[in-house]
C-alpha cells in the first residue's frame, strides 16, 4: 500500500452531461471520471473543440485519493464565478478523479457575478447527479491454488466476506483470484490456510482500486 493510498473514495460512476438555460445563455456541463491531469486536459481540448464557437469553456477538477492535484478555471469569466463554484461542487460531494467542463452560450444578457456564480455551480451539480458517484474501494488481489476437494470450504470464506471473485480456472488444481478489501486481505488468508489445513496456497498479487 502506497503512503497515499486510502481506503476508499468518491468519484463519477460516468460520463455525464447536463444543461442549464438563464436569461438566454445556455450553461452546459460534462463530467468526466479521469485518472491524471494529461487525461483531464485532453478532455477539456475536445470539450473546446466540440464547442468552439462558445464564448466560455469553465472548468474545475481534483485527481489523485488525497486531492494531491487540484484546479478551476474562469476562461475568461469574472475571477471567482465560474472555475470556483464548479471546483465547490467537487469538494462538497467529496469527489475525487472528477473533471466538470461547464460551457457557456453568451445570450445576451449579462448575469452578474452572483448570476454567474449560481448557474456555473448549478449546472455542474445537475452534471455531476446525472453522471452519478459510485465508491472505489482499495483492494488486494488473492490468487489461491488448492485441490477440488477444498474449493467448497474457500468458496464459503470468499461468499462469507462478501467478495469478488475475478477469474476461476480449472487445471490438475482449481485457481481461483479474488478481490479482498486490502484491510481484511490478511485475515481472509489467515481464514483460508485454518480451513484447508494449510493445504491451499495464497499469493498476494497487485493492489487495485474497485
């Protein structure tokens, strides 16, 4: 485990988009699950691209477990009233590897700092709802190796825990990977090893978030 590595966090579950209309400027937001800065930056070049002829293309985003990467940009907007309220709806739904581009259609009347402060903030909420927040958890992958005979009893402690099981493959032996929670990994092989007699044998692999 990594020193920045956490046990489990928020981020989107999907891409997703929403729209908002004030005063006849059109406020549309994307949302996009991203894992580095480099894929969050492509993202907003091809927002840019898509809507070229939009006067502003705001965004916010925060990557890295411990928000180690934070950013927001006003594009153009007054400080403070578009990259701001977009980044504040990130950190209030405690959303991590999360970019929101909202776009703004310029309709012709100007809606105040407050105004825009407001409808950048409101779209990139109604952006981030329609896109959904799921949990990724920090888990451990388990290969374990064992004779037929034993599968049952690891199959029992595997469904007690309530755990994945990734791949299953049946040779001379059965090999079955599982996802452990990374902060129970060492009781389940400890659990494994008591009801198999130390017959089967555990091999921790790598360290994933799912």
């Amino acid at each position: 485990m990594e020193k920045n590595d956490v046990a489990r966090f928020r981020t989107a579950a999907d891409r997703g988009e929403a729209e908002i209309v004030e005063k006849k400027s059109r406020f549309i937001a994307c949302v996009f699950p991203v894992e580095s800065e480099e894929e969050a930056q492509s993202m907003i070049e091809s927002i840019r691209k898509k809507h070229h002829s939009a006067r502003h293309n705001c965004y916010a985003y925060q990557i890295g477990t411990k928000n180690e990467i934070q950013k927001a940009s006003d594009d153009g907007e007054p400080s403070g009233t578009a990259g701001k309220p977009i980044l504040e709806v990130l950190t209030g739904e405690n959303v991590k590897n999360t970019l929101i581009v909202v776009t703004r259609y310029f309709g012709g009347i100007l809606l105040g700092t407050g105004g825009l402060v407001r409808a950048y903030g409101k779209s990139a909420k109604a952006g981030l709802e329609n896109a959904g927040i799921t949990e990724k958890v920090l888990c451990q992958k388990i290969r374990i190796t064992a004779d037929y005979t034993l599968l049952g009893k690891i199959q029992y402690e595997v469904g007690k825990r309530n755990m994945i099981t990734e791949d299953t493959v049946y040779t001379d032996k059965a090999e079955l990977t599982v996802l452990s929670e990374y902060a129970e990994a060492d009781g389940f092989i400890k659990a494994v090893t008591e009801v198999t007699a130390a017959a089967a044998m555990c091999k921790k692999e790598e360290i994933v978030y799912i």
